[in-house]
C-alpha cells in the first residue's frame, strides 16, 4: 500500500512540473528570471506559482498542497475552464477571498 502511496506522489511531482514548465514559457519568451530548468527563480524549492482571480494575482503555494482534496478540486476546475497546455499559467478559477480562506484552512 506504501508503494501506490509513493507511486502517486510521484506522478503528482511529474504532473506539476509539466504544467510548471508549460506556463512558465510565456516568462522565458519575456526574457527573465528563470532557470535553466525553466522553473522561476523567486519561487522557493517545493513550491509553484498561481494565479487567482479576476486580477490574476499571483500566489506562491507548497507542493504538499497537492495532496488537499480541497485544492485538487481547484486544480480539476483549472483544467476543465483553461486547461494546462496555455501560457497563462497555472489559473485558478476562484474568487481570491475563497483561495486565501481554502490555504490558510490548509496551511
């Protein structure tokens, strides 16, 4: 049961950093600030960038967050209204008041 436990883990790290370098080519385009894996430079290991709201405001979440239900949902509605292959980034579909209630609720 650990196996399929650790398989999954492993295939939501993958799943994350194929969206993150899908939605940070719309940065490198612009030329900066990121490195040679194309990952952003002023996001911390163990965390990825998204964008939340009208607005599009940026936020830097933790990886375990991946593993909330909760955000899950979120990433699902993601896909459904934007999906991952664009250079938007990774796009929330929520009001920012219910992001920052759902991650301080997680956190």
């Amino acid at each position: 049961m650990a196996i399929m436990k650790k398989s999954s883990k492993l295939t939501q790290t993958a799943m994350l950093k194929q969206i993150l370098k899908r939605c940070s080519s719309l940065g490198k385009k612009n030329g900066g600030g990121y490195d040679e894996e194309c990952l952003p430079l002023d996001v911390p290991k163990g965390h990825f960038p998204v964008y939340v709201g009208e607005n599009r405001s940026r936020y830097i979440v933790p990886i375990s967050f991946l593993t909330h239900p909760e955000f899950q949902t979120l990433l699902r509605r993601a896909e459904e209204e934007f999906g991952f292959d664009h250079d938007m980034g990774l796009t929330i579909p929520c009001d920012e008041l219910v992001f920052q209630t759902l991650t301080s609720m997680i956190r």
